[in-house]
C-alpha cells in the first residue's frame, strides 16, 4: 500500500470505513497544490523579472493585483488618478527604473495620451489590463476580453503597442516575465493583458516546477559620445540613458522629434524616428511571438483562442479528441503586433472557430477584418466565460 | 569668473518682449548661482509656447503632454530620490488649468520640484482663448469684452495645499535669486511669474501694464510660503518577500472518492462567511488530493447583499474555472436564495441544501432542508451546510474540513461539535 495511503487511513475514519466496505477511493494524488489566483503569480513574476516599482490607482478587477504590488516590489506608489499613474511611471522609466501598473478599461481610458506619451519618449513600462465588462463602468465584477480592439487603437497613427496575453496560471508566470523583459528590449510600454476571472479566481495550483525567472540586465549606453537619444543601430532599438546619471545629456520628447530630442515637425529626420517606432517592432516580433499550437494531425478544424476563453478551448479539445473528433487549438499569446505566423496556421484549416468572450469577435477582426474568410466562425458572448460545451458544440456543428 | 551655462548659444526662441525669454535666463542665472552641474538637473516643461525651450537648455530636457508636466516631474524625482538632483518644470497657465489636480498634488505630498508657472494669462500657442487664470475684465481674442470672471489665485492654493516655498512675481529684470530660492527648498515649491503675452495679451489690451493688471485683479505680489517641508512623501524601498510562500502550499494527506468534476454553490449573504467556508473547503479538497478551483461572487458593495462562492472539484487538473450549472447548491440566506434561483432552476440532477428558514426553491435537484441557521446562526451556516454536504455525499473525508477549519486563523470561534449534529 502507498505510504501515503496508510498515513491517510490512519488519520480518517472515513477512510477506514471507506476501506472496510471495500470501496478504495479513485485516485490518490500526493502532488503540494497551493490555491492561489493568477494575480499572486503575475506579481512575483514581474518582481523577479526585474520591474521594481508599482504604481498604482485601484480598480475592480485588478485589485489584487495593487494589494500583492504592496507587499513585494521594492517600491510601491498610491497615485491620485489613473493619468498621473502613467505619467508617473515615465518619470520612474526615465530614470532608468522599471515601473508597473494594474488597472482595467475605464482606467486604461484616461491613461491613453501618456501611454502614447511614453511610447513616443521609448520608455520601457508594463501596464497590467484585466479587463471587465463594459462599456463605460459596465460591470465592475463581471469578467470579459472586451479591451483587444481599444489597445489594438490605442496609438494614434495604428501603431502596434506591443501586448501579451495570459492564457493561464503558467503564463501568469512565463508571460508576465516575458512582458517586463519585452518592455526593456523595445523600450516601449507593454500591456499585459488579462481579466477578471484569471486576477482573482483561484485554482490549486502545483508551483514547484515553475522555472526560475532571471532578472533582466539593463544595458546602459556605454560609448564615447556624444549621446544622441534616439539614434540607433541596424536593432532600431536606441540604447538608453536614464537622466540620473552626469556623463551625457539625455532629451526625452512626447513630439515628433530628430535623433537628439529636438521637436522637429516634419523634418525628414524626424518623420523617419516616428516611423523607426513600428519597423522595430515588427523586425523583433518573431523574438516575442508567444502563442501554443495544439496540432492534431489531420484535424479540418482549428479552435482559435486567447485569454481567460483559452481555459474552456483546453477543456474542450480534450472532450472532443476523447470522443474520437480530430481538432488543432491555437491559443494566441502575443496579440499585437498580430504575428503573421497565426494566419499561416490557419490557412492550413478549412474551418477555424475563434473563440472569445465579447460580442463582435475583436481576434476574429484582427485576423480577418470584416470580410472574414471562408470557415470562419467565432463562438461570443458576453457576462459570463464562453463554456467548454459551447465550443464542441460549434466544432461538432 | 566663469559661469557655467545652461542655456547654449543661439538665442531663445521666443516671440519678441515675451516674458518666456526672462523666465529662462533668470532660471538659467538661478542654476548657475546654486553651482549645479547642467546634468544634475532636469528641465521638465509642459505644452505651450515655453515649452519649445528645451532645445536651449543643456540640462537634462524631457517635454510631456499637455497639463501633465508636473506629475510626470513628479515620477522623475522620485525616480531619482537624490537630494543633489533638481528637477525644474516650467507650465504655462494653460497647463496649470488642465493640469490643476497634478499641482495640488505635487504641493499636498511635497514632491520635492520646483514648478515656474509662466501666467500670460492666456493660451498663446492656439490663438490666445482665456485660461482659469485669466483675470476678470482681461481681454483676449475670443473673449474681446474680457473675462467675466477672476483667475485662479495659485500662490494662495499651492502655499493651502503643504509647499515648502510659493512666491508670485512680475517677469522683468533680475528674479534669478528667487528662482534659486524656490530651487533651493527641499520639497515642493511654486513661483508664478505674471507676464503679458505680446502677441495676443498687449494687443487685445492695448496700452495696458502688466503691474497694473496684477494689481488690479487682486494678485499680491509676494512670498507667500518659505519654510522647511513638513511631513513629504516618502518611497523608502521595502524588504519584500516572495509571494509563493511554502506556508501556502498544502500537502495531501486523505484522500477521495470523486470519479468526475463536481460543481458547488454555496449561496449566501454578506457576512455569513460565505467565502471562508468555500476557502476552507477548498483547502480541504486539496488535502484531500483533489484539484479545485474557487471563484466568489458579490455586488460591487461588498459589505451588504449576496455572497456568492463557486467551488469547483475535479480528481484531473481543472482547467475550465467556469460552473455554469452547479451539481451542488447550498443556500443558507434568502440573498443567496435570490441569486441562486436561476441556477437552482437550471439544475435537473444533484443536490440542493436549503436553509430549513427560507422559502421554496425550484429545482430539479433533490431538494433537502437544513435548519443551517437554527443549529448554528447566521455567521457559521455557510461552513455548516458545507459539512452537512460532505457528511451526506462524502467527497473526501470530513476529517479533511475538520483539520482545515481548526488549523485556520481566525476560525476558533467556529464550534465544530455543533458541526457534526446531521439529523435533517
């Protein structure tokens, strides 16, 4: 008998008579689980991926997310509006730190000009976005992936505002990481996006085999001078100082601006730096496309994914493939910028379901645009998490 | 005696008889008589005419949005949390009335900056449309019979709101001491340098000085505030510790009987330890080898109303936290009745515990009524029907819950030979 066993038996009269009448329980498990939500897990991991500050402002869902940044980050600012978070967080950015906030839609609303702001200045910050069900104040506790198209336009202009998504308590840990060490590589804000019911509802969870997370290196500008800010090298990346430090003059601008700060309105130059901010985003892509590919060989259909709705597209391929239904599942990772490699999978699908918690299918959009493509449905709804039912019901359709 | 500059050569790019361009000398006058490095300081400036000066300065030069300088002033020096460094924002009145929170702010928490407001008491840039600060009876292209009420009094807000040093001055000729006294005092400081815009100021009032202006609005000319900082804001670092701690793990020692995934709803009102006794519960699950998930459910007032926990159990990994329809219900209040009456409708098998107090549920479910709160109260019925539950079905062990509910914090008040009276 499992040592385990004996000890339970010992320790349960229940299970002594469950023995007795020789009915042996179904399964032992001996596996540690701890019952944690998902923002306990993205919290620790942005810490130990380096992020050092956290500022924040409180909002339903992402509350949890303030109350655990109280407890680990080495630094920890209550801010009085969502705008000064940001604004806030450019100044920590600018002075070499690496700053995150947690809010969800309405809050994210009145951040939109910093984040553009700060996109503009290349500041590295993560901007946590667990979304709830809106429009407007909506419903604060109510969870939805209504927030995809409003980051896909934030920028203005339609640049990519570089955004991962967590598809689960495993990605709480990887993504979350990926997302500080995104935001320092591009120098570029990142919005981390998540929602309600992955922040706060909580799962035994099995953390012992999670890998251990290196802080990212800060590399600063090194070279002889003179520093220009925004110059760079065939990366597009422009290697960054902070304005703590006395060896070079550092020019920050939320204008367009040439390579050394300076405002300049449409002087090639400058026009040239705006349009550097999408082409190093695009080359680097393939270095932050997170998604998982699922292949059932054979498989005519494609469960798309992304988000909390990832966890009912799980639960479902596993229903269909144990009742003999062949189907590949895509769960998207990194949703902007769209990586080409998503349209390549689909291609090699006749039908491909996307599966999301809103109304109008904003993935599906981002794909697709309005015209769609032959085979393409998606599986909505919103107030309440789209069911693993609800989605073998579209494949066997 | 060399100085050293912060302002490079070339001349300033400002209109003709703008005060912006005495602002900026004085101010460069002002870092000089500190004997600062140009890079231990940063020039923050907002939206408006004077904030095309940072291209002059040789400082460090960061130029933000609209309104937004001084909170983003404020991120920086708390970024940098070193004395030696002096952050310098200069706004515009403009920016000082979008940005007017962010300025109360910065005064209330003594960030430790220094803002010159540059009050031509309008908006130049965009045509000259009057600002809050525009003073009663001032003119400008869009209000050609002048404001019909007075500006802001910012040196009287600031000085309210906790700033270390807050002083009001007309712009022209030497002010540079000034500015290095508002540059010099730790914490938050403020001066407000009145100026008339040449280009739609004087035109717009033709003949009209700027001392009589200040005057006549009732603006006093003055220090308004010069003291050490009281209490200032502090972002000392913590000594934070990993949020996985081993104390939250549990290590399973009975075990189950569960061949498949169960849903359970326990249903109650705020108050009623709804969600420790799902807490509990789950914890106990686990202990008992099995996965489970917990997701609660109340109104945006937490305090009052429904309290609603959805436990979920499997012997597999979960990886859907959804429960859509419950195989279990316990209702222990009639605000838990009340939300859980879709559910309890929508359930064709299962069970359904039913404080014994409350009004008739529909259900498909075998229905079974507990007299929850007459055996325990209102406080402990949710833990109660809970037990009840795993008496009667025996999921895993009720020992498992016993262990759980003694061994958690908080819980002694919870009487556990209460618990184990079933007789419905």
């Amino acid at each position: 008998m499992h040592r385990h066993l004996a000890v339970a038996i010992q320790q349960s009269q229940w299970l002594q008579r469950t023995v007795a009448k020789n009915q042996m329980p179904f399964k032992v498990s001996t596996v540690p689980k701890a019952l944690t939500d998902g923002s306990r897990l993205i919290t620790e991991s942005c810490v130990r991926a380096g992020a050092d500050v956290f500022i924040g402002y409180p909002i339903t869902p992402a509350n949890l997310l303030y109350l655990y940044a109280s407890k680990r980050y080495p630094r920890m600012l209550a801010a009085p509006d969502e705008i000064t978070t940001l604004q806030w967080m450019a100044g920590f950015s600018a002075t070499g730190h690496i700053p995150v906030t947690a809010t969800s839609f309405p809050g994210f609303a009145l951040m939109v000009e910093s984040i553009n702001m700060a996109f503009m200045m290349e500041l590295p910050m993560v901007i946590i976005l667990a979304q709830r069900l809106g429009p407007a104040t909506g419903s604060a506790t109510c969870g939805s992936q209504g927030d995809l198209s409003v980051i896909a336009g934030t920028l203005s202009g339609g640049f990519p505002l570089p955004t991962l998504c967590i598809s689960n308590f495993d990605d709480c840990w990887n993504i979350s990481a990926e997302a500080v060490k995104l935001a320092v590589r591009m120098r570029s804000p990142v919005v981390l996006l998540t929602s309600k019911e992955m922040v706060m509802t909580r799962s035994s969870y099995d953390w012992s085999g999670l890998p251990e997370i290196e802080p990212i290196q800060r590399r600063f500008y090194e070279g002889a001078g003179p520093y220009e800010p925004y110059s760079t090298g065939p990366d597009l990346i422009p290697e960054f100082l902070p304005v703590s430090q006395n060896s070079y003059q550092v020019r920050l601008t939320a204008s367009t601006h040439d390579r050394n700060g300076i405002i300049q309105n449409v002087l090639p130059e400058a026009i040239d730096n705006t349009k550097r901010l999408e082409s190093k985003l695009v080359k680097h892509l393939p270095g932050y496309t997170f998604f998982d590919f699922d292949e059932d060989k054979g498989a005519g259909t494609l469960i798309v994914s992304y988000g909390i709705t990832s966890l009912a597209s799980r639960d479902a391929v596993q229903e269909l493939r144990k009742s003999g239904k062949k189907v590949s599942l895509l769960v998207a990772k990194t949703l902007l910028p769209v990586p080409g490699d998503y349209l390549d999978i689909c291609d090699r699908y006749e039908r491909v379901v996307v599966a999301e918690e809103n109304l109008t299918g904003q993935l599906r959009h981002l794909l697709y645009g309005t015209r769609g493509r032959a085979g393409l449905t998606g599986i909505n709804g919103i107030s309440k998490m789209i069911t693993p039912a609800e989605i073998v019901a579209e494949v066997e359709r | 005696m060399t100085v050293t500059p912060f302002i490079r050569d070339g001349g300033l790019p400002f209109c003709k008889g703008c005060g912006h361009s005495h602002v900026a000398i004085n101010t460069e006058r002002a870092l000089a008589q500190l004997g600062l490095d140009p890079l231990d300081v940063v020039l923050v400036t907002d939206i408006g005419c004077h904030g095309i000066v940072d291209k002059s300065f040789l400082t460090h030069t960061v130029h933000g949005l609209h309104g937004r300088a001084v909170a983003l002033a404020g991120g920086i020096s708390a970024g940098l949390d070193d004395p030696k460094k002096k952050v310098v924002v200069f706004i515009g009145d403009g920016g000082a009335t979008i940005g007017m929170q962010h300025l109360m702010g910065a005064a209330h928490r003594g960030l430790d900056i220094t803002v010159i407001v540059h009050n031509n008491m309008l908006y130049g840039m965009t045509g000259g449309q009057p600002s809050d600060f525009t003073p009663c009876g001032f003119k400008t292209p869009t209000v050609p019979d002048g404001k019909s009420h007075p500006g802001y009094d910012i040196c009287n807000q600031i000085a309210a709101a906790g700033a270390s040093y807050v002083q009001r001055l007309l712009g022209v000729g030497n002010f540079s001491d000034d500015i290095a006294n508002a540059i010099a005092t730790k914490g938050f400081s403020l001066v407000e340098v009145m100026e008339i815009c040449p280009s739609h100021g004087v035109k717009s009032n033709p003949g009209m000085k700027l001392k009589k202006v200040v005057e006549e609005s009732g603006l006093e000319v003055k220090v308004f505030r010069s003291e050490p900082p009281g209490a200032l804001a502090t972002f000392s670092a913590s000594q934070p510790k990993s949020l996985l701690s081993e104390s939250m793990v549990t290590h399973p020692i009975y075990t189950h009987s569960l061949r498949d995934r169960i849903s359970i709803m326990v249903a109650g009102s705020a108050g009623g330890g709804v969600q420790s006794a799902a807490d509990w519960f789950a914890r106990a699950a686990i202990l008992s080898g099995l996965d489970a998930t917990l997701r609660g459910a109340y109104p945006v007032t937490v305090g009052v109303g429904f309290s609603v926990a959805q436990i979920n159990l499997s012997p597999e990994p979960i990886l859907y936290t959804g429960s859509p329809t419950p195989d279990v219900l316990i209702v222990t209040s009639q605000d838990g009745a009340n939300y859980a009456r879709p559910f309890a409708a929508r359930m064709s098998a299962g069970l359904c515990l039913l404080d014994a107090d409350l009004e008739e549920l529909q259900t498909g479910a075998e229905l079974v009524r507990v007299p929850m709160s007459s055996r325990v109260g209102t406080r402990d019925n949710a833990v109660y029907g809970l037990m009840w539950y795993l008496n009667k079905m025996a999921p895993f062990p009720i020992e498992a819950m016993m262990n759980v509910v003694t061994q958690a914090s908080g819980s002694r008040r919870v009487k556990l030979e209460k618990m184990m009276q079933f007789e419905e």
